[in-house]
C-alpha cells in the first residue's frame, strides 16, 4: 500500500509538482508516439510536443479520425488553445473515449517524464505517495476537490476518479525499471523515433538492442538490498489503559511523530498532539502514572478526528520524498490505529498503510532477538532518555536506535517493510 497522499494542482511552475500538469510548458519538446490504438492510416505515428496536453488532445482526435483538428493541435501554442481544439474533436463518442482514457492518460504520462531525466527525477521522489490531481471543477482527471480541503487525503471521499493521479503513480513504478513494458511501442516503432528514449539511458541509446542481462543484475541486486528513503516518521501511540485489565475499546491519547532525516540521521522536526477519549473520557489513575498524561491535559485536547487531521497536516508539511514510518512493534499501526479509526467511522489514512518495525531491522542487525525499546537500550549500550511511555519520549529514544542500526550498517529491505491489508484499512479495492 501507499504510505501518504500527495495533492496537487495548477501548471504555473511556482506551484509544487505543477509538472504533474498536463498544462505545463516544458523548456524543450519531446517525440510522442501515438499508442497503437489511436493510430490511423494518414495521421503520422510521432509528433513533438512543448506540453503534454497537445498530446492528449492529439490522442483524442487521431482515435475518432479527424485530421483537421488533429493538425490544428499539432500546431497550438497554448495548453489552453490545444485543449479547446479537442473539445472540437468530430465524431466524438464519449462511451469510446472512456474506454481509452485511461491508457490514453499513461501513455501521455509515462512518454513525457521518460522523455527528461529532470522531469522522471521530480516523478521518482515521491516514492510511493498517492498523488491526487486536487482540481476541484474536475472529476474525471482528478477528485473534484480543493487541496485546502481534508477529505483530499481519504480516498473513499473523493468526490473523482483521479484518473492523472493513477496515471503518474503508474508511470512512476514503470520508470523504476529499465525494462519498457510490453505495452509499449514495439523495438521497430522505437527505432523509428530515436528521441523517444527511457529514462536513464545515455544519448544514442535509443533504439538500440537492451544491455546483457549480466550488466544490468548489480542494479537490481543493489535496489532489493536497501531502499531508499529521504526522512524516517517516528510513531508511538500511548492510549487509554487499566492494570490487568483489557479496556473496550482502548482509546489513542497521545500521538507523537520524530521526523528523522535518512541521510544525517538526525531528528529535523516534531510533533505532538494529546486525544480526548470519548466513550471512556476519564483516565485511570494506572493510566496517569504509567504515561505521565494528567487529564486535564486529554480533557482540553481534539477529539479522534481532529486530532488525525493535525497529525496528517504536519506530516504531508513537514516530510519529504520517500517518507518511512518506524513504530516500535506492529501494535501502533497493525491493531491500535484501525480500531481507533473504526470507532470512528473512517478508513486507515493512506499514509499509515506501511512502516518499519524497528524490531525487525534490530534483530538483523544485532542478530539478538527482537525486543522492546528498553531491551534494545540496552543491548546497542545506550540509556533510556526522558520518560518511558511518554510517547513524544519514546518516539525519541527509537529515532535514536534507529540511527545507531543504520550507522552500524543495517539496510531497510522491502520484505521487512509491515503493511495493513486494505481490508482491515476500511479502503476500498484499489483502481485497476
């Protein structure tokens, strides 16, 4: 699953990630190939475009045959102009169109970022960012929502279909890898447009028959060996709690975040909010000696909702690219969240579907089995700082774990990467 979502909107190049836009004007032109399905006798195959936009229309025009706007898109010196142009497009059935719409958005994604190695590089630093076009006079290519609005971040109240968002999410796994995928032009049709090159490859590569696979598995070895990431988001959840006794339902009163930077290591940022417990608002005095949490202090705090707004705002601000969560054991993220969220009505935020369990990358690196946060104190022969089970404590004192097993040469391996199943999430399937 997705680890975050990450909206976006506009062209004007002072907007973030305004390349994502099918409006945005590029400093050089790129060869586009026309996918097989909108390709005619007389129209030609490839063309040039300065934005992506041309592009789409294009599509539009070729796959119902009509040749005067399709000349007349070629030649548009404006998103805009090219964008009136296609809702001129005749014979025009909007049922066809549909069926290929998303292909068509793909197609025009992926050949554009292949096209430019700084385009691919601003696609490629999302990591795995569910990206949502947040156009809100648009439901078809995006989800009919303002980026100032909440529910942008939870899929199921989309108000689109996000059809550019899935498109980039899709020409950014395909960019990950230096093999064209076979739906792609075939070997004849690249030759034939040399520009049109994949993303990595040097000048006066095109076209030209794949390396031996020899050259290419150090690479492969290398990405499955460590993952890259840019900042770490440490989590530690205390919540509402009784001695020898199991609270129903256990209830999130304090959510903290570390934000850790992947290449110092060192903690760059923080955040903390407390939760008013609702169905069991007051505190059990074992509750208050254990966290240090007064009541007064959950008594004047947001409830659930507001309080998981707070927490996603500061993360979708503050972190940046390939954001990991780290938690200390699965529990904060695999049972506490989805109860606290079910309780509630609302689906796991998408940014909360994967993290790491430092006990994994512990146990790897130590060799020693896996732990609590104290035992792991001890065994890296480091003392606990601040408070165990404050949370903001904790959170602090596993950032610093984390740094030492990543100093001490631990990697982070998808196979140790903890996810929740969509079902358990509250998501939906996801699109096709």
């Amino acid at each position: 699953m997705l680890p975050r979502v990450l909206p976006f909107y506009g062209h004007r190049k002072s907007a973030d990630f305004a390349e994502f836009s099918n409006f945005f004007e590029l400093h050089k032109p790129y060869e586009f190939v026309l996918p097989r399905f909108a390709q005619r006798e007389g129209f030609p195959k490839s063309f040039e475009c300065w934005f992506s936009e041309a592009s789409m229309m294009a599509c539009k025009a070729a796959l119902f045959g009509d040749k005067e706007t399709f000349d007349k898109i070629l030649k548009a010196q404006r998103p805009g102009q090219a964008k009136a142009l296609g809702r001129q497009v005749q014979g025009f059935d909007d049922n066809v169109w549909l069926k290929h719409v998303e292909e068509t958005a793909y197609e025009v994604v992926l050949q554009k970022f292949r096209s430019d190695t700084r385009l691919a590089t601003v696609l490629l630093k999302t990591g795995n960012a569910v990206i949502v076009e947040a156009a809100p006079g648009d439901r078809i290519w995006g989800v009919g929502l303002p980026t100032s609005d909440p529910r942008v971040y939870d899929p199921e109240q989309w108000q689109g279909r996000n059809i550019l968002g899935f498109a980039l999410m899709k020409a950014r796994e395909a960019l990950k890898s230096p093999v064209v995928a076979t739906d792609e032009p075939s070997k004849e049709e690249s030759a034939e447009s040399s520009k049109t090159r994949r993303w990595g490859s040097k000048k006066g590569d095109a076209g030209k028959e794949p390396a031996p696979k020899p050259a290419t598995e150090p690479a492969t070895k290398k990405a499955e060996a460590a993952l890259p990431w840019d900042c770490f988001a440490v989590l530690d959840f205390e919540a509402t709690c009784e001695e020898n006794v199991k609270l129903a339902p256990q209830e999130v009163i304090e959510f903290p975040l570390v934000l850790v930077d992947a290449q110092t290591l060192e903690r760059v940022d923080e955040f903390r909010t407390y939760v008013r417990p609702e169905r069991n608002p007051k505190l059990t005095q074992f509750c208050t000696e254990l966290t240090g949490i007064l009541q007064d202090q959950v008594d004047a705090a947001p409830l659930w909702t507001e309080a998981l707004k707070q927490a996603q705002k500061w993360l979708h601000k503050r972190s940046y690219g390939r954001c990991l969560l780290v938690t200390c054991g699965d529990w904060d993220l695999r049972q506490m969240l989805p109860a606290q969220c079910k309780l509630h009505g609302e689906a796991v935020p998408a940014e909360f579907l994967r993290w790491l369990n430092i006990k994994t990358l512990f146990e790897k690196v130590t060799g020693k089995p896996k732990t609590g946060m104290a035992g792991m104190l001890a065994e890296l022969e480091m003392t606990l700082e601040g408070r165990h089970h404050c949370g903001l404590d904790d959170c602090r004192n596993i950032a610093r774990i984390l740094k030492e097993l990543l100093r001490r040469g631990g990697d982070i391996q998808e196979g140790m990467i903890s996810t929740l199943k969509a079902k358990k999430a509250g998501y939906p399937s996801s699109p096709g």
